[in-house]
C-alpha cells in the first residue's frame, strides 16, 4: 500500500500555518462544507487517510489556508470567499461569522499576531477538574494535559507518577 498524497492535516500543523496571522476571520458555514459536491478529481485529493485504510469522500471537506498578514489582504480574500459562497449557493451562518479580529479561537487554542496560547476557558475547565477516582478519570484528566503538552514544561516528568498509577496493579 503506497501512501496517499494528501493526509488529513494534523490540528498542531494546521495551527503552525496561523502563527503567521495577524488579522483573522471566522466564518461558520451553514451545515458547513457538506453543502458542496465534489467531482471525482477532488475526491481523490481529499480522500481521508487513516492507518487502516482510505475513504474517497463526495462532499467538500473542512480547508484551513494560511491567514493573511495585512488586515488589506483578509478584505481581499474575505472579498473572494463570499464571491465564491455565493457563486456556488453556500449559505454562511451570519451568527457565527466573525470578521476583522486580532485573535481567533480554533481548535481548543487562541492564535494572535504574537503567538498560540491554550485557551483561557479550556485551562478553566482542567484547572476545575474534580480530583480522580479511578483510572478512567484519571486518564481523561491525563487526556486533558496531553493536549496541551507543547506549554506544560516537563509535563512527561511531572505526570510520569500519574500514568504509573494506570498500570494493571497499581492502587
């Protein structure tokens, strides 16, 4: 088995290409990208590899681009985008469309002109976390810390005590 040309995106390159950005957009599309048929050439483009096997999709599927760097050129290519949307009958959800902003939250993180930080309510919710009663709760809570682990300094150190406690016999 050959691998595919095109892999789903990992979210942690994904965010790489943000880190550029200093002026961001967020728009929601209604019912999102599935509004859009693809032809046979693009499926094959966006065929979703996994490490089992690959699924030829038939709907547009979700696209991140490298953000612009002039709040000029997001107008020009917000400009294109809507062009298209409207060219192609895709409807925006106008409730959820953000324009013009110095930040974006995005996967769990907020990204600005400065940098990727976790988000403030996703480090809320960890730092709220009840203590652990048992493994599986535990391994949510070491589930959570993994996510972040690119901003938790000797994360593997400090948490090597709580993945010991996973093992079989552990108490």
């Amino acid at each position: 088995m050959k691998n595919h040309p095109y892999p789903i995106p990992l979210a942690n390159h994904i965010l790489a290409n943000l880190t550029d950005g200093k002026f961001f957009a967020k728009i929601d599309l209604a019912q999102a990208y599935l509004q859009l048929r693809i032809d046979d050439a693009s499926a094959e483009a966006q065929t979703i590899v996994t490490r089992r096997e690959a699924f030829k999709v038939n709907r547009l599927q979700l696209c991140v681009n490298v953000p612009p760097e002039t709040e000029e050129q997001l107008c020009k290519h917000l400009r294109l985008v809507q062009e298209c949307l409207s060219e192609s009958g895709i409807r925006a959800n106008k409730n959820k469309c953000i324009f013009k902003i110095k930040a974006v939250e995005f996967f769990g993180f907020v990204i600005d002109a400065s940098g990727i930080y976790p988000s403030a309510s996703k480090v809320r919710a960890i730092n709220e976390t009840p203590r652990p009663e048992n493994k599986i709760e535990l391994q949510a809570v070491l589930g959570q810390l993994n996510f972040y682990h690119n901003f938790l300094k000797d994360k593997a150190t400090i948490a090597e005590p709580l993945h010991r406690l996973l093992e079989k016999d552990a108490e």
